[in-house]
C-alpha cells in the first residue's frame, strides 16, 4: 500500500465531512428578517447560501435532506429579492440545524447513520459519511465534501 493509497483510504472512511458550494462566488443575501432576503452582492446561485446568521438552500437540496434524515429538519419557504434585476428568486428554503459541531467535538461526535451538524451557527454545514454516500449517488448538483474541519475558514 503506498501512502498515496493510505489517504485515499483515510479520506474515504472519515467520519464527518463539511458539506460546501463547489462556486467560489455564491450570491450574498442580506436577511431582512426570517422570511426574506435581499441580494447584496452578484454571484451563482448555488445550493447553500449560508452565513452566522442563516443556512438557506434550494429545494433539490432540501428534498434531499428530507428523504434521507432521520430527525426531520426544520425549514420554511424563504423569499429572496434581487433590486439590480428587480425580481425574486424563487425555490429556496431556510433550514434550522439543531446539533451543533465544533473542532474539538468532530472526533466525539455519535457520527453513525445518517446525521447533519452545523458549526456552532456559522451556517457551516457537516455531514455523516453515511449521508455523504448517499449525497454523492444523488443528482444534487454544484456541492463538495471534505474531510472534518479541512478548507473550513482556514482551520486545517
């Protein structure tokens, strides 16, 4: 086994993966208040919008989410309002995530089955490996996965 094949492995059984846009340039939302948004800044529309303030996703997403956990996942229909194009986008949600992450308990996390976390409300969004498996056999477009706290605001 080369050392090459030791972390393909190791990354390959990791417990709990941080679940990102794979657009380096997502739109920025202004929460005006639970229910609605305000584009501030240009970028894709990608299936996560997320800051310390709020975890919006798109309905693919969301769908998603809702087949395969096991503890439901609050959410509710958000409206989002861009002034430069004067129109709204439609099809996203907010989510609530209730167990929360953090570096320090990534490694004692009950990380079995099919599980979310957030990061302590960054809107950082973690999944189980089990999730993971299932995220990568779906049609979910324009997301990626790495290991723990890896490319996670500079944390390695």
């Amino acid at each position: 086994m080369t050392i090459s094949d030791i972390i393909t492995y190791s990354m390959s059984t990791f417990p709990i993966w941080h679940l990102t846009n794979a657009a380096h340039n997502p739109v920025n939302l202004y929460q005006s208040d639970d229910y609605h948004y305000i584009v501030t800044q240009d970028g894709e529309w990608t299936p996560l919008i997320s800051c310390g303030l709020y975890t919006v996703i798109n309905q693919p997403l969301l769908s998603f989410f809702q087949q395969y956990l096991t503890v439901p996942l609050p959410a509710h229909v958000v409206s989002i309002y861009d002034r430069g194009l004067a129109q709204y986008t439609e099809g996203y949600h907010r989510i609530y995530i209730k167990e929360q992450i953090t570096p320090e308990t990534l490694h004692t996390a009950d990380h079995v089955g099919m599980k979310i976390w957030c990061h302590e409300s960054s809107g950082g969004i973690f999944i189980s490996a089990a999730l993971k498996s299932a995220l990568e056999k779906s049609d979910i477009k324009g997301v990626e996965l790495h290991p723990g706290f890896s490319r996670y605001g500079g944390i390695l």
